[in-house]
C-alpha cells in the first residue's frame, strides 16, 4: 500500500533575486513499511525534499509545486492545524543536529512530556513518564536521563533521545536525515539496529537521508539517488547496488572501495556540482558523466522503469535516446 507519493515536487529557494532549483521534477512512491535510503553529494536536495513532507522549509524563501500525498492527504495543500495533527503523530523528523531542537534549559523528561502532549492532552503525569520510559527502554536508554538537562548527555544519547522523541506517538512514517552521521561508528550501528528492531514492532516506514551508502545498503529496503536537484535512480537496494544504472550511481558506489569495508565520506567525483541558480539544458551530470553523448547536452533524459520499481533517468537507458 502507498503511504506517500510524491509527484512532480519542485522545489525553489529565493534568496537575494537568486533562484536556487533545490528539487527538480521529483517523483517517488514510498510504501508502507519500505525503509529508503535518499543519497547524495552535499547539496543534491535531500533534507530540502524531506524538509517539505513536513513543511519545515522557511516559507518567505520557498516555492513549492506539485503534490506531497500522504494515505491520500496532500500535505502541501492542508491547514497549519491538520499539519499539527499529523506532525509527530503520523510523521516524524529526526534532524542531525538533534541538539539544536531541544531546549537547552529544561530537562529531558520535561521537554518529552510536553511534546507527548501536544496530541495527548488528557494523559496523566503517571501515564507520560511510563510512556516515556518504556521509549528510553527501546532505544537503551537509562530511566536518569528523565531527569538530565541535554548538555549533560554525550552525542549518542542526544541522538537516542531524539529517536524516542521521535516515536512518542507511535509515528507511521519516520525520516532520519543524517541521524547517526556525526556518531562513532559503533554507536551509530547500535542505534541502526534498534531503529530496524522498533521498525519491526512498530510496523514503522523509514526515509533514511545519508552520504553513507554503505549505512544504506545495511540498513534499506529501497534507495533514490539525487543529484543537483534531479532523482537520478531508484529501486531496489539489491537492484541498484549490485548492477547501478546510472553512471552517477556508479560514480557514488565506486566512490566507497568496500560496503563493508572501511567507512569513508565520498571521496568525490571529478568535475564540479552545478550551479543551480542556472538554467541547465540537458542532462544535469553532463559535465562530469564518462559517457556522455551529445543528445546528453540538449536533451533531458527521461525517467524510465526497467522493472520491478527501478527507475532511471539516463540516455543509455531504457533505449536509444530516451528523451
Ligand atoms: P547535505 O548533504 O549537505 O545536507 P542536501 O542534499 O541535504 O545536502 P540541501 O540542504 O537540501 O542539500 O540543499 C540543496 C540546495 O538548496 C543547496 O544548493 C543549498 O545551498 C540550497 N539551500 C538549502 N537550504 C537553503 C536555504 N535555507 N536558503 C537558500 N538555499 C538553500
Ligand atoms: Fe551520462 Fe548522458 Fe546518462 Fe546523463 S544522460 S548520465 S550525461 S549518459
Ligand atoms: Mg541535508
């Protein structure tokens, strides 16, 4: 069943009388219990695209076309008050610098009971701290940090806080934008295992937005490569991985030696990002793409299913010339 289907999302900052493309003609349909890896070199449109399932993008600086449905409401079209409703609730967003979304000055548990009952007004002081608890619980928490102010925590329980926060209200749909990037990497696979665990039990649908491919292709069903804006592939994580597509998707898997090797930031890919404040004509990894053809410069290629949910948006794929 589809529990968010995105269409044709396009996405554009104004700053400065500048137009900044963020999110190009997006389109994707998540299903219900899929967890999906969005990749990307920095600056590609992932927390922008996930940022506006929730409308959390600064409204005086954005424009927003196309829709955003979630179980059949287009979230780009309801009120602030259904928005609140939804918010926690049915979706939930851990950001990476969860810090900077907890209030310095009141503690933990405080700051957890006031968010349970934003959507749970009549609960008892007895029932949310027991919820609460039995969060800290999941995600290996001990029952002290209740009392902790978030300065008093290292970064692996901020984040772990953050997770539970997160779950407060049993959400349908979470979205880990970077998540566990700045953790070591053991506690980043401790946390990683937990949040499949709780997925399991909670029947809990993921959007994963990370540089890690690796995190990806460990911890996801599905992956959607973006580029400068574009969704260049999706699929499959078994699919995509193991016979990329795209050549940018080459480019990004060939950019990390081993899956399970040592874990590495993108090295990065030769050539530069584009500009997207400028108009682009054709393929937008044209610049930097190993086989470009000369259709690549004119033409935009369009997205084409090869099978089962995998889709590509490349010239080399799905016939000659696909544009
Ligand atoms: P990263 O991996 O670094 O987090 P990202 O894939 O999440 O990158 P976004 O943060 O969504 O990318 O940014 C996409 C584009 O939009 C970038 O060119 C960025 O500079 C621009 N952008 C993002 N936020 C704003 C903003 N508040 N105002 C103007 N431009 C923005
Ligand atoms: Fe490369 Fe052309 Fe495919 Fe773009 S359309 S990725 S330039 S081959
Ligand atoms: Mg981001």
């Amino acid at each position: 069943m589809s529990l968010l289907n995105i269409n044709y999302l396009n996405i554009v900052y104004k700053v400065k009388g500048k137009k900044i493309k963020a999110v190009k003609d997006l389109s994707l349909n998540i299903e219900s219990e899929d967890s999906v890896g969005i990749v990307g070199e920095s600056g590609s449109g992932k927390s922008t695209f996930a940022m506006s399932i929730l409308s959390l993008l600064p409204k005086e600086i954005t424009e927003i076309t196309g829709d955003i449905i979630f179980d059949g409401t287009d979230l780009l079209k309801i009120d602030e008050e259904r928005l609140r409703q939804i918010k926690w609730k049915e979706i939930a967003y851990v950001f990476q610098k969860s810090m900077n979304s907890l209030s310095p000055v009141h503690k933990i548990g405080l700051q957890m009971n006031d968010i349970y009952k934003i959507h749970e007004a009549n609960a008892t002081d007895k029932d949310t701290k027991e919820r609460i608890l039995e969060l800290f619980n999941l995600v290996n928490l001990s029952k002290g940090v209740y009392n902790l102010y978030p300065h008093e925590l290292s970064g692996g329980m901020i984040q772990r806080v953050s997770i539970a926060l997160s779950l407060l209200h049993y959400p349908r749909l979470l979205i880990l934008d970077e998540a566990t990037t700045a953790l070591d990497v053991v506690t980043q696979g401790q946390i990683l295992e937990e949040i499949m665990e709780l997925e399991e039990k909670l029947k809990l649908t993921r959007i994963m937005i990370t540089h890690d491919v690796s995190v990806v292709s460990l911890t996801c069903k599905k992956v959607a490569v973006m580029y400068a804006g574009y969704l260049l592939e999706s699929g499959y994580v078994e699919d995509v991985f193991s016979l990329p597509k795209h050549p940018y998707t080459r480019e990004l898997l060939n950019s990390y030696p081993s899956l399970t090797g040592e874990r590495n930031r993108l090295k990065g890919i030769p050539g530069s990002f584009p500009d997207l404040s400028v108009v682009h004509r054709g393929c937008i990894f044209a610049d930097r793409c190993k086989d470009s053809m000369d259709i690549c410069f004119v033409r935009e290629p369009k997205t084409v299913e090869i099978s089962n949910d995998w889709k590509v948006a490349c010239h080399l794929v799905g016939g000659e010339y696909n544009g």
